[in-house]
C-alpha cells in the first residue's frame, strides 16, 4: 500500500481559508498575515472564534502586491 504526498492546500479548492492556510498560500507568517488583517488589506469573516480568509480576499490581496510593485518600479 502506498502512503500518498501530504495535501495541499490550493485557492481552487476551497472558499474559506483558515490563517494558518493562508500563510501556506501566501508564504507568510502568522504575525503578517493578522497584521495585514487588522491594517484591512487582507479580508476576512470570523465564525464563532475563527478567524477566516476569503478566497477572495486572498485573490484581491495578491492583485493589491501586484499593483504595488508595478507602482514601485
């Protein structure tokens, strides 16, 4: 029997993102991913006590990145 590869979390799958998802997709740590929360250039939901992030809010975050290093250049 063969044991498959670890999953992986991917933006095409889900909707919600739970943070510690999110810093797998975004290559961040923890502390960035709440500062970008609390500063609003990251969305999120809370459901009772978690904290959720959008995919959305995951696409919209990656395209405000985008923009400002085009910005920058």
């Amino acid at each position: 029997m063969t044991t498959s590869a670890p999953d992986r979390v991917r933006l095409d799958d889900t909707q919600l993102y739970r943070v510690t998802d999110a810093m797998c997709l975004l290559r961040m740590s923890r502390t960035v991913i709440y500062d970008q929360i609390r500063t609003g250039r990251l969305r999120s939901v809370k459901q009772g006590r978690a904290r959720l992030i959008t995919a959305n809010g995951i696409r919209e975050y990656i395209a405000l990145l985008e923009k400002e290093a085009e910005d920058a250049a």
